[in-house]
C-alpha cells in the first residue's frame, strides 16, 4: 500500500470537479503547488475525445514537471462521462517529486471520484502522452503476459482435456452442455451473462432442477450489495454470480464473485452432492462466456454471511504484520526448587 502524502484538492479545483460533470471541458491539469493540488489549466470540447487528444493534451504537458491529466471521454456510464487519468511524470523529474505525485494519485482519484476514472495511463515521455502512445497502452494491457514454462506445459494439458471433451459433444446438439458435466444449460443463460458482462445486470443465480437433471437460470437482474443476503434460499442450494462494486487501495474495481449457497443439512445428500459436483463446471462454463475469470469462488451456509466488509475482505485478505515474540515455555508445576550438584 502506497503511504500517503497529505496533500489535497483546493476549494478552486474542488469546485471545477464540479462544472466538469457538465460536459464543456476536454482536460483539465491537475497540479501540486504550496502542499495543495491545483487547477493549473484546461481546454474544452471541440471534437472527438480521438480528434481532440493530440490537440489537447500535449499543450498542457511542461517539460520536466510532473503533472496529472484528467481526459474525458464520449462514453457514459451511469449518466456521467468517462475519465482516462494520465500520470505525466518524466524520468529526468526531481525523486521528491516523483515520490510525491505517485503518492498523491489516490488521494485525486477519490476526490475526483474513483468510479468516473475509466482508465489510466502513466506516461514518462511526452510521446507517452499522445493517442497513438495511449493506443500502445491499451494493446499492451491486453495481451496476455509471457508463460513460464510450466504454465505452457498447464496451458496445453487444458487445451488436450477441452479439445477431448468436445470431442464427446455432438455437433448437431441443441442443447448447450457444460463440460465434464451432462446436465444442459439453460438457453437465457448466454444472453444473461452477456448483459452481466456489459453491465447492464449485476446478479445472476442457478440451481440445479434434479428430476429434470437442468442447470436452470433462476434470477437475472441488477441489485445492491445490501440486498443479497435476502436472494440467498434458507432451504435450497443455488449458484450465485455477483459483480461486487468496491474501492482498494484508491482504486474502484468491480469483482466477479462467484457464490456457492449451501443451508447445511436442510437439503437432501442427492442435492449436496449434486451441487458440489457441478460447481467447477459452472465456474468455467461462466468464465467462457464472460470472457473473464471469476476473480473469487465462496461457498456459504447462510445469506447473513454476505455483509460488504466480508467480501471485500474475501478478496483483500488483511495481512497481520505483527510477529509475538518467541516465548519459553513454561516449566511443570510444583516441580520444586533447583538442586545444585557439586562436582566430585
């Protein structure tokens, strides 16, 4: 975790926060001045945010200066425009200033507001800071990172089971069917996740229909952290799928958290068996239509467990930093008092 340096937006850039939301700004720069962040300039709107990048954003980019750039987008989410936030901070810049806007950032993300920033990009050039370095950045992102060579050797065993499995699928099938498993899919459930994906809904959930021997697609819709406790059954096992809005560290994410609901011994020895079967395959089937892992798999007796603080906790396990010293131990009771032997 990155130490914080205090330092905070003054009233003037506060209130500019404000008249941004309103959509006639294309960037403002964002700068520390007196232990106090600025507002240290800004141009508008006048085309696309592509047309307008180059346009924009390397006139207001200082040589040697460290500076933050907040960029808008056209893009909407949630009835506010889109941020991409640029970290200029030159290699040939002082180390103090270096060390004080990379501990700074947080801080200008949480008063900017975290959920607004799309994405970021940290640039130590001014080349860094054009659309065509800020088109590198995305497609650097985006590719996959170099596998060792035991994770190559993983990945090809994965592909041999995949390509085997299919193998055992009919290709007239019409009915979709998770892998290792036999049970069919429910049909609303690729559209669902496709709007899960999007972030059109938040929240889907499963169950496992037994006489008919169906993976069935029971709720699809959008909901708070604070209403899923009351989605989980007190008397039935479901699968639950759930994108968890939080703040880390200074930075907003949203988590796919994949819940497995069991009410303990309120459900027959068929459905619990049933369930844990069945739970790696649902896990994969919907990280193949995501397009994305589930970044958490938890398995629950009760709904009351699900509070904002437990999953958060669930994927930033709080690390204890402190170590109890080494202690004697203590010696059997009423053992006596020492003897002393004299030597011969």
């Amino acid at each position: 975790m990155s130490h914080q340096t205090g330092i905070k937006c003054n009233e003037e850039l506060q209130k500019f926060f404000g008249k941004c939301r309103e959509g006639h700004y294309r960037v403002l720069k964002v700068s520390i001045k007196n232990e106090q962040m600025v507002l240290d300039g800004w141009k508008p709107k006048s085309a696309s945010w592509e047309k307008d990048f180059d346009l924009t954003v390397p006139k207001l980019i200082s040589g040697a200066q460290p500076s933050f750039l907040l960029y808008r987008f056209d893009s909407l989410k949630g009835g506010t425009y889109e941020w991409l936030l640029i970290s200029y901070i030159p290699e040939e810049a002082p180390v103090r200033e270096k060390m004080i806007y990379a501990s700074t950032k947080a801080t200008l993300k949480k008063e900017f507001g975290s959920g607004q920033i799309k994405d970021e990009l940290k640039a130590t050039s001014k080349e860094d800071a054009t659309f065509n370095g800020y088109q590198k950045h995305k497609k650097l992102v985006q590719s996959p990172a170099p596998l060792t060579s035991a994770e190559e050797e993983l990945a090809e065993l994965k592909l041999r089971e995949k390509s085997s499995i299919a193998d055992l699928v009919s290709i007239d099938s019409k009915q979709q069917t998770m892998s290792a498993v036999s049970f069919p899919i429910d049909q609303r459930a690729c559209p669902a996740l496709a709007s899960f994906r999007d972030g059109r809904i938040n929240y889907l959930q499963f169950s496992i229909v037994i006489d008919k021997e169906v993976i069935k697609l029971e709720e699809a819709t959008a909901i708070g952290v604070h209403q899923l406790p009351g989605r989980v059954p007190d008397d039935k096992a479901r699968y639950h799928l759930f994108k968890f809005p939080h703040s880390h560290e200074g930075d907003y994410l949203e988590s796919n958290i994949f819940i497995y609901s069991m009410p303990g011994y309120n459900c027959s020895i068929k459905e619990r068996m049933l369930y844990s079967s069945c739970k790696a395959s649902i896990v994969s089937f919907i990280e193949k239509e995501l397009k994305a892992n589930v970044d958490k798999k938890i398995e629950i007796d009760s709904g009351s467990e699900l509070t904002e603080e437990f999953l958060h906790d669930e994927l930033h396990p709080k690390i204890n930093l402190h170590q109890p010293k080494f202690e004697k131990p203590k010696g059997p009771p009423n053992r006596g008092a020492r003897r002393i032997i004299k030597p011969n």
